[in-house]
C-alpha cells in the first residue's frame, strides 16, 4: 500500500505529456487572455507604488509625530471594502452585467483612477489638504476598479478551466514581470524612477479591456454570464480563510519591505535612494516570481497533487521557509526575501485555479468566488501590514526576526488546520456535506468531474461513463442507441481530450482521478 502510494504521487507518462501538450496549447490558442492578465497585473502593481504617505499622530511617549505608511494601504484598504460589497450585492440581487459597454465603462474608471495616481505620485508641491484629499480619490477609484475587473478575469478563468487557468497565470507572470523589469530598467536609465511605471498605467486598462473583450466575445453570452446565478451560495469559508491568512503573510513582507527601505526615503519619487529601493525589489520580485512559474511547471509536469497539497504542503511551507530565512538571517534579507516572492507567486498562481475549479466544476458564479477570498485577501494585506508597521514601530528594529518567525508558525499551523482530503470534495466551504457528486466510489461524479475540465460533451460524457464501466463499444451501441461509427468517434474524441490510447487507460486515469477527489487522501477502488 505504502508503495502504491508513493506511486501515486508521480505522474505517469501520458500525464506528463499531457501537461506539456495543455501548456502549448494554452500558448497558441488563449494568449489574449495571458496578456489581458498581465495588463492588470503590472496596472495594479503601478496603482500600489508611490511615496510614502504621511499621516499626524500621537505617539504614546514621543508627542505628535509624522508617521509614514506605504502607498498601498489605501488602494488595497478601498479593494477589500469594494469586494465586500459586491458580494453582499450580488447575494441578495444576482445581477451580473452584461453590456457589452460594461468592460469598457471599467477600463476608463481604472484610467481615472491611473491619472489621479500620477498626479498625486508625482506633484508633491501639492498642499498636504489637497494631496491627502487626492491620495484618498484615487485610492477609492482603483479599489472599485480593481475589485470589479478581478470579478471578470474570474469569469474568464471559471469558463476555461482549473489547468489552462493555471498555464494563462504562469504565461502572465513572465510577461508581467518582463514588463516590470524592462520599466524599471527604463526609469533608471532616465533617472526618473518609478515614472515610467506609473505613465505606462494610463494606457494598461484599455489594453486589458480590449484583449479580454475580444476573449470574451467568443463565448455564448447567456451561458457565459448566467453561469451559477441561481444555485444557492454558502459561505466558501477554507478558501476565504486560506485568502487570508495568504494576504496577512504577504502584508507583514510589504511592511516590512517598507520599512528596511527607510519609510521617509520613498517621500518623494524623485528620492535617489526610493529609486534604488524600488529597482532592486523589483528585480528580486520579478526572479522570484520566475522561480515560482517554473517550479509550478515541473510540479504539474512530474507530480500528482491536488489542491489540498499544493496549498497546504507545498505553497504554504514555502512562505513559511521564506520568513524562517528571514529570521535566522537578518543581515542577508536577500534570500529570504526571493522565496517569499517566489512562495507567494506560487501559492497565487494555485489560489487562482483552485477559484477556476470551483467555478466550473462546482458550478459556482465568478462575483461569489472572486469577491469573497478578493475581499479576505485584500484585508488580510492591509491588516498584516498594520500589525508589522505597529510592531516595528515604523523603523528596522532588532525584534525582526522574532516577528518573521511568529509570521512562520502561524502559516504553518493554519496549514496544518486548514489541510484536509475532503477540500475539493466540499469545495473550500462551497458544498454542504451530502450534496457532493464527488463521493467515494462515485463514478458518475468523477467521470462529470473530469468531463468538465476536459471540455468532453454531454453524449461523449455518457460514453466515457459506460467505457468507465468496462462496457465494450458494442454494448455502448445498445445502451445509447446510436451506430458503431458514432461511438467510435465519440471515443476517439475522448481519447484525444484526455491523452489516452485505449479503454484500459481511460480506466486507469479516472483511477487516479478518483484517488485525488476521495475524501481524506483515502485510496478506494473506483467503484462501476
């Protein structure tokens, strides 16, 4: 058994090329999508970047003091409030809209929110009245911005899948940070710091809207956007706590970014120091976000795992490795920070599939899955964020490490108590025990599953099922009603879509699928 086991966790070869064949695929016939996302993502990395923020306090035993506190408060403050109520919006309406104006009516409000940025990034001749007032616009119109277009990219990905969600979030983040480093290298170049980054933003949105548009027009519009309006919504309670807790990690990483940067060196953008601040975190974040696409290829490539391990045992110890670096080398920050970046590139790039299965395979509606762990996520940024610039009362402070190994043991036990089997099976909370079609020895549950994600039709569905069942193809011919050469292209079709050569290997890999959706990592025959 114990053999068996360890069997299981390797990919068989028609896996592996499985893999390889999704990936170029993904290349060669969704590229949009990549892009649109990598728009976004350089969009909101640009909308985060700024001077500091100078706010008047009472700090006990010191007076009034300035305090400075990143330029991303703000901005992630607004996305998480946003996301909360859309999803309060959209459980007690169930609208969705529709228009074909509506990605349109988005990109000009994140280019308001680009512009109101610039002007208060770059004019700090501004009264202080008058840049807090802007800091405070923008911040509000990129929240509502971001959080509305997250929801569509969300659709995108409910539409295509758990694995080409996951090959378009690898192929985005090269091209992201292709684009964050060749602007960076420009602003350096220039002298001009992060100015090109925050320029390029104006024109970003449109760019993103128009490329996902045109993915999106391809799609039947009714069942693209009435997709899981009228099932019931529970609260998906793993997953906005896995967002969470992922946000609190990455907060305390930021702040304390911030802080080893000199949290006054980035009050002006024109700052020599903010400037090389800004290009070293940029290059390291870009490497360590490379380092995570291609450890995630390999992993799908060479190992079978599923959400729960990818989450739990491998994305959340990753994180957890980075901030123990962290706090066994304080003067050689460089290291640890390069995992983080590199773990929570990964654990972002799972998190996103895992929300495109739910969608898809669960038959939930992409306002749900992207606003609650959206809103948890963003929250948790902006909590961890408090929390760290509160304990480092704003400056580098000896007791570093002792917070980055706290930060440590928290990922790890939230790993320990929020891993388990029957994740999928229940779907992170989305699906009250007793109404899963993923029970143990369900064929016709798994056999859905898998049917789904492979994009299999109904009737080639119903083939597979009897094939799955030892059923010969004479005997599909009786039980469907249909001639010898249909099935044959029935089976051909589903050879193809699930790279697999013969009636025995169908067996065997909905075997394995059953393995990986079994409650409690339990190994059952596949029951016909």
């Amino acid at each position: 058994m114990k053999e068996s086991h360890v069997r299981h966790l390797f990919n068989e070869p028609g896996d592996r090329q499985r893999v390889r064949a999704g990936l170029g695929h993904a290349a060669a016939g969704h590229v949009r999508i990549a892009l649109s996302m990598a728009c976004y993502m350089v969009w909101l990395i640009a909308c985060c970047t700024g001077p500091a923020v100078e706010l008047g306090a009472a700090v006990p035993g010191r007076g009034a003091a300035t305090l400075f506190v990143p330029a991303w408060m703000g901005p992630l403050a607004c996305m998480a409030a946003a996301s909360a109520v859309i999803a309060v919006w959209f459980k007690k309406t169930r609208k969705v809209p529709s228009a074909p104006s509506w990605i349109v009516a988005l990109a000009s409000l994140m280019t308001l929110a680009s512009a109101l940025h610039l002007v208060w990034a770059l004019d700090t001749g501004l009264p202080p009245a008058a840049r807090g007032a802007l800091y405070l616009l923008s911040s509000l119109v990129m929240g509502v911005g971001c959080a509305l277009f997250r929801v569509e990219v969300d659709r995108v990905f409910g539409w295509i899948g758990t694995q080409q969600t996951l090959y378009q979030g690898m192929m985005a983040t090269v091209a992201a940070a292709a684009v964050l480093v060749a602007l960076a290298m420009a602003g350096q170049a220039a002298e001009a710091g992060d100015a090109p980054l925050l320029t390029v933003s104006l024109v970003l949105p449109f760019a993103a809207a128009m490329l996902l548009r045109a993915v999106v027009g391809g799609f039947p519009k009714a069942r693209y956007f009435g997709h899981g309006r009228d099932v019931p919504l529970p609260f998906p309670a793993k997953f906005v706590a896995t967002s969470c807790v992922q946000g609190a990690a990455a907060g305390v990483l930021f702040a304390g970014v911030f802080v080893l940067g000199g949290a006054g060196a980035g009050s002006a953008v024109g700052d020599a120091a903010a400037w090389s601040a800004s290009f070293g975190n940029t290059l390291l974040r870009s490497a360590g976000q490379l380092a995570a696409v291609g450890l995630l290829f390999a992993t799908l490539v060479f190992l079978r795992l599923d959400f729960n391990r990818l989450v739990y045992k491998v994305a959340f110890p990753f994180v957890a490795a980075g901030f123990v670096l962290l706090a066994l080398l304080p003067d050689a920050v460089v290291a640890g920070d390069a995992v983080l970046a590199a773990g929570f590139c990964y654990l972002d790039l799972v998190l996103w599939s895992l929300g495109a299965c739910l969608m898809k395979n669960m038959g939930m509606p992409a306002t749900w899955i992207a606003s609650c762990p959206g809103a948890a996520l963003f929250f948790g940024v902006v909590a961890g964020g408090g929390v760290a610039l509160a304990f480092l009362n704003g400056e580098p402070s000896p007791d570093g490490p002792l917070l980055a190994s706290c930060v440590a043991c928290f990922v790890l036990a939230t790993a320990l108590f929020l891993s388990s089997g029957s994740n999928l099976k229940y779907g992170w909370g989305t699906v009250r025990p007793g109404e899963s079609s993923l029970a143990a020895g369900d064929l016709a549950g798994v056999v859905k599953f898998v049917a789904t994600e492979r994009e299999v039709t109904q009737r080639e569905s119903e083939v597979m099922l009897l094939l799955a069942q030892g059923k010969s193809r004479r005997a599909v011919c009786e039980a469907l009603s249909v001639s010898p050469d249909t099935v044959k292209t029935h089976v051909r079709s589903i050879y193809r879509k699930l790279a697999v050569h013969s009636q025995q290997e169908l067996v065997d890999y909905l075997a394995r699928e059953r393995e990986d959706l079994a409650a409690d990592g339990s190994e059952q025959p596949l029951e016909t």
